[in-house]
C-alpha cells in the first residue's frame, strides 16, 4: 500500500524483455537502505525489488504490468516517480493507492493557473470512477480531481509547483500517455452499490434486522 507522496524521481537505465515478461533497471538515490523483496511504486505500478547494486535497481515486470501501464513507452533516461510501500506508523499524507493501475490516461493540454498547473487527461475508460473532489493517483502521485467531463471523456487536476517541480510530471506534453489509478474507496462503493446482492435502499427495518438499531427503543 502506499500513500501517493513521491519520495524520490528515479531515472530508467534499461527495459530487457524476456518473452512476454522483462525487467525493468533503474538509478535512484533513497534515504534509508532498500530490502530484496519490498514493494516499491514506479510511475505509480507496485514492483518487487530484485535485485540492487548500490544506486542500481532492478525489478521484474508482468507482462500484464506492461499492458496496463506506460512503462512500455519509456526510454532510458526517463524519470520515474518512486515511493517505498507504506509502514506501520507512517504518516498517511496522500490518499490509499494500491500500486495497481487501472489504465492509462492522455494528457490532452497542461494549462498555467496562476503558479499552478492544470493536467487536463482524457480517460474515457475510467471516467465513470472518477469524480469531482475525489482522489486519483496520476503516475503514482496523489492529486485531487477539479474537474469531470463525462461527455468528453476527460477530467483536470491542479498540480501546485512543490509537486511540479520534486516529481516527472514537469517532463510531461500534451499528447504523452499516464498512469492512472482510481480511488480506492470509490472502487469498493461502486461495487457494492452495483451488486444484485445490495439492498435497493436502507430502511429502519433492515437497520433493525442488520443489529444496527434496537427496535424497543422506537
């Protein structure tokens, strides 16, 4: 699990494919020492540490990963976001994000508003999980949604000029593809509200018969 909070911008040294999997090297500088086996998020997709040569990384990658990310676009060269999966204790400061992406996005214009950003990313796909105010991961970065266009297919965020800056999302243009991962709790609403098992509507009576309320008081 993870929060989010970019801790360091990494640079991708290599991509080897093998068959329908690969690996993926990277250089980043962390603050603490890195264990064989822990989780770290890259662009926003959770990956097992495999191997580390000092400042070398090396993790390897579904072929499933690949597919539903943008790694697969990326150079050597490219900065990658990184944050280490959360401890117990840690200071939850982002909003809960799995690792898992649920797709890409397009960034179809970076606009200026005042000091800040504003990404505006076409996702049709996903655009029914995403709502205003809510919380979406954009290359494993915590933002909070301004703006939805159902009909358009495309929702905008700000981004203040701290996170502009200490994150890739400065080497982005329009046209660039992103990884996306929508919220959460969101997701586990969504499917409770849509399952045939949930009840159509709360009423004392269920309340009463779930244990929630206590009939001789009504």
């Amino acid at each position: 699990m993870f929060t989010g909070l970019v801790q360091q911008v990494g640079r991708l040294e290599q991509i080897a494919f093998q068959g329908e999997a690969g690996r993926l090297t990277l250089s980043a500088r962390f603050d603490g020492p890195l264990q064989i086996g822990e989780s770290v998020a890259a662009n926003g997709a959770c990956l097992t540490l495999v191997e580390q040569h000092g400042e070398t990384l090396v993790f390897d990658v579904l072929r499933e990963t690949f597919d539903k990310t943008t790694l697969r676009d990326k150079s050597p060269g490219s900065p990658l976001n990184l944050e280490r999966a959360l401890r117990v204790g840690d200071p939850l400061g982002g909003h809960l994000v799995s690792g898992h992406v649920d797709g890409t996005g397009e960034i179809r214009r970076i606009e200026a508003a005042g000091r800040d950003k504003v990404l505006v990313v076409a996702a049709p796909a996903l655009i029914a999980e995403i709502v205003p105010k809510g919380s979406i991961a954009i290359d494993g970065i915590s933002l909070t949604v301004v703006e939805v266009l159902p009909n358009d297919g495309t929702f905008s965020v700000h981004v203040i000029p701290h996170t502009w800056s200490q994150t890739a999302l400065a080497s982005l243009k329009a046209g660039m593809r992103v990884d996306l991962e929508t919220d959460l709790l969101g997701k586990y609403a969504r499917s409770a509200t849509n399952s045939r098992s949930a009840p159509s509507a709360v009423t004392w009576d269920k309340l009463i018969a779930s244990g929630f309320m206590d009939d001789s008081r009504m």
